[in-house]
C-alpha cells in the first residue's frame, strides 16, 4: 500500500550547472519530485527571465522518472 502523506505534493531544488551540460541547452533552473495519485514523477521548473506581455512567470513540466543507465542488472 502506498503512503499517502504526502500525495499530490513535491519539492523543487535549485539546479547547479554540471560538467556534463551542453552548450546551448535550456536547462531547468529548479528540479525536484511531485507525487501525485500515489506515483513518484520528475518536476521541472524554469523561471521566465525575459518575461513579456501576457507570458508565465514559472513553466513547469512532469515527467515519468528514469532509470539511470549506469545502473549494472548484475
């Protein structure tokens, strides 16, 4: 059974560049996990720095979270 406390909430952490980032990539600039009907999923926020008429001030995505690839099966 799964542990409904915190159902339909999440968290966002700020994202610190990494060594791997591309060049002229947009990456999120916070990240973290939602929980929503009971599932764990990814959430990515970016924060609207050229904001303009009649656009968001924060865009958010969801996604299904991954599996590393560096993970070995044995």
């Amino acid at each position: 059974m799964a542990d409904n406390k915190y159902d339909n909430s999440g968290a966002l952490w700020k994202r610190e560049p990494r060594e791997t980032d591309k060049a002229g990539v947009k990456y999120p600039h916070y990240q973290g996990n939602v929980t929503i009907g009971g599932v764990k999923k990814n959430l990515a926020a970016w924060l609207n720095t050229e904001k303009k008429e009649n656009q968001p001030d924060i865009s958010l995505k969801i996604s299904e979270i991954q599996e590393k690839a560096d993970k070995a099966p044995f």
